[in-house]
C-alpha cells in the first residue's frame, strides 16, 4: 500500500489516496485512533463518486469510523472491460425495450464480484497491518452483490450496510441465504432504474437474524442525509460496542 | 378531561390516567414543559398494553415528547361490540382456513375507524388545552387504518409513525393516496399475523413526499429498542425542528 497524496479535511480527518498493485484507492482516518473501519462500496469511478464518499466518509468520522474504498475492476481509470461495456450497452437496451434482464445480470455482474472480491480482501489485508485502524470491520453501500459475496466469504466483515440499488445476478439469492452478519438494507422506494422487487426478495433471502430494511424517497441519488445517520448507528451497535 | 390518578415514573416524567367521558386514556409529560404530543396508537386493551405502552412514553420523553393514549371503543373495560367481535372470530377462522378475509376486515375494523378518529380528535382538544402540551402533534403506532385515517381528515397531526401490524380495509387504499404528512412506517418483517404485502402496497400508495419504511425481524411484538429510538428521530426532525 502506497500513499500517493494526504490532506486534512475539516474535523481533522486526514484523507490519503494510495496505490495497492494496480488499484488505486482512497483512506479517511478520524482524529481518534486506532478506528474500527468501513469499506465504503460503490458503483464504480472513484473520481466521479467522490464527493459522495467523501460526504460519507465525514458523516462515518463524525461516529468514530475510519473508511476506506478502491476502484472497481474495469472502472475509472483502470483497464476497461470489453465483456462488461457490451452487457451494460446490452442492459440498458434490455431495460427500455422491457426484455428478461437475467442473463445479461450475470454476464455484468458475475465477473465484476470475481474479481472485486478478491482485491477488497486484499485491501483489507494492507489496512489493518495500519496501526490506525483497527477491527471490527463493516462494509457499505453497492454494488450490493459485491457486499453479498464479501459478508459471506469474509469473516472479517461483522456487519453489512448494503445498498440495495443495482441488479443481483439470481445465483447469488443462495449465497444470501447463507449470510449471517447483521445487515441494514437501503432501498431508494422511487428508484427507477432499479428492481424493487428484487431487492425486497434478496432482503427477505438473507439468513440473518438481525436485519433491517430502511426505504426512502428520492431516487437512486437521493438517499436522505438522516439515512445515513441511521447507517452510522447500525455500524456503532455493531462494530463499537 | 378528569384526571383520576398520578405518579412520577423514573426520569421524572408525570404519568396521570384521566377520563374524557366514557374514554379512560393516560397521560405521560417529561419535565420539560410545554412539550410536543406524540399519539400512542396501540390495538386495544389498555391495562394488557399498559407496558409497552409506558416504554413508548419513556423512551419518547427522553427525546422531549409528551404522550397521551385512549382506551379503544369496545376495548378493555369499554362496552364490547358484538359486530366486532363476531368479525374478530370469522377474522382468525378465515386465515387459519386460508380464505379470502376482505370482506371481513371491512366488518371489523371500518366501524372502529369511523368511531376512534373523533374520539382522538375530541382527546386531542383536550390536551391541547393543557398548559404543559404545546403543537405540533404526532401520531404513532397502530390500529394503522386509524392512523391512516388521522392523518387525513386532522390537520393539527404533522407527522405520523405508523405501526403496519394490522389489516387494512381495502377502500383505505384511496385515503392513503391523499396523505400528505411525512409517514415514518414500521413493519414486522416475520409477522406471522399480518398482510406482509399489503403493507408494502400501503407503504406505496402514499402520497407524502416524505415516507420512510423500517422492517425489522422478530415477530407482531418484537419491535427491536432501536426501532424506538428511530422513531424518535423521525418526531423529532418533524415535530421539533
């Protein structure tokens, strides 16, 4: 893990974007230390997303969390993927023309959680060798296939906030089954280019005993700022007590 | 409104039974006056609900809410209705029998709306005219078609938690559609005595701009404490803000 830039943020989080390999990647630490961390999930194109996660990143601050994410696979400025860019450009032509989706699900999604996996654990492996941070680990946000897999394969992951707000490949509905952390689920109700539904079946899926799901409005963009209030305290019941 | 007993709980908080005619209803203030009013809703039966009922009130207090709570008509030492409790029995030997039950929650719970709705209004002229009770009002909990029905036709009610534990008439579906108020609904995700989907179907037809669903696991009486506390939040962007 190499770091490739620092600043101090307001509230005295200090921001770091390093390198792990090829995979470029950003670490909030609070001012308070060692802090326990959330993997911060998201659609893809760090540069793009970046106020986003870093307003996340503030808000987890604010309750004692250090927070950290990578690039996706195939996203921003890493090697782009021919296989991925023809099943999205297929997805999207699907959606509009009301065709069966599943297929094309699994030729975009499938691949995405091979490989994304694997790089979040070993991203996760760099950062607790960091003496700032520390376990328990949660992860949040999407693609929530992505937090499926990583909350069933990695023990170190205790608690899971997913955002239900992109397509789940059905195959990974017996992996949910599976899952046994406590979850909080975020579904944006008016999300249009989402399937409430299916996000309502794969809540229904997962084998935890505790887990909540939390609806809001405001499409896919407009989760309210008092949702992710309520995620932070899901992660303090979790990973600070 | 004749208060007929009082005793300080715990935190300092006043809680005084009254009677408004035939209604027996309690009374629960914190020491910070005048305070916004939070409605306990509840399925009937005060003395049974007696202590969840005074675990809402402790937990609303120590956001700042006083809360007050009505016996329901042919509830607890209320006169019985023979027409409910006949809709009550055809209600359990339907389910259990897997049978259409439309017609019969029509039967039991439209008389208890048409006669709840303007005992509450009658209640809440009366706390209001106390002067440690101050606007804006909440309503929250169950019978959910009663609170449904509040928060249309009483405009002094800003905001509503809703407890969507029970059945709801079909016709309220339309009444929905034309609430307005920010909704905060709670749904017992493993219910086993509730319609899981209609109350998802409810949730929907909402008109408000603001609504929020919290599911949670553990059954019709297992709402979990930080549920509650929520709950809370939601009255208090709402109520105090």
């Amino acid at each position: 893990m190499h770091f490739t830039s620092q600043q101090r943020l307001a509230d005295g989080i200090l921001e770091r974007e390093f390198d792990l390999g090829e995979i470029p990647g950003v670490l909030w630490t609070p001012t308070s230390s060692p802090a326990p961390l959330i993997l911060l999930g998201h659609p893809g194109g760090l540069r793009r997303m970046y106020p986003r996660l870093a307003g996340r990143a503030r808000q987890s601050a604010a309750y004692g969390f250090a927070t950290a994410t990578i690039e996706l696979p195939g996203s921003g400025d890493r090697t782009p993927s021919a296989d991925a860019e023809q099943a999205r450009t297929d997805l999207h032509r699907a959606l509009a023309a009301g065709e069966p989706v599943d297929e094309i699900v699994d030729r975009l999604v499938l691949p995405l959680v091979e490989r994304a996996v694997p790089e979040w654990q070993t991203t996760l492996d760099a950062l607790l060798s960091l003496p700032e941070i520390s376990g328990p680990v949660g992860y949040s946000g999407g693609v929530i296939a992505i937090g499926v897999r990583l909350a069933l394969v990695e023990p170190r992951i205790a608690a899971a906030g997913l955002f239900a707000g992109s397509f789940v490949p059905r195959v990974m509905f017996d992996e949910a089954r599976r899952v046994m952390i406590p979850l909080h689920v975020l579904l944006q109700w008016d999300d249009e280019g989402n399937d409430r539904q299916q996000a309502l079946d794969l809540f229904d899926a997962f084998g935890s005993r505790e887990k909540t799901l939390h609806a809001n409005m405001g499409g896919h963009t407009g989760v309210p700022h008092f949702a992710g209030d309520d995620a932070a305290r899901f992660f303090v019941r979790h990973l600070r007590s």
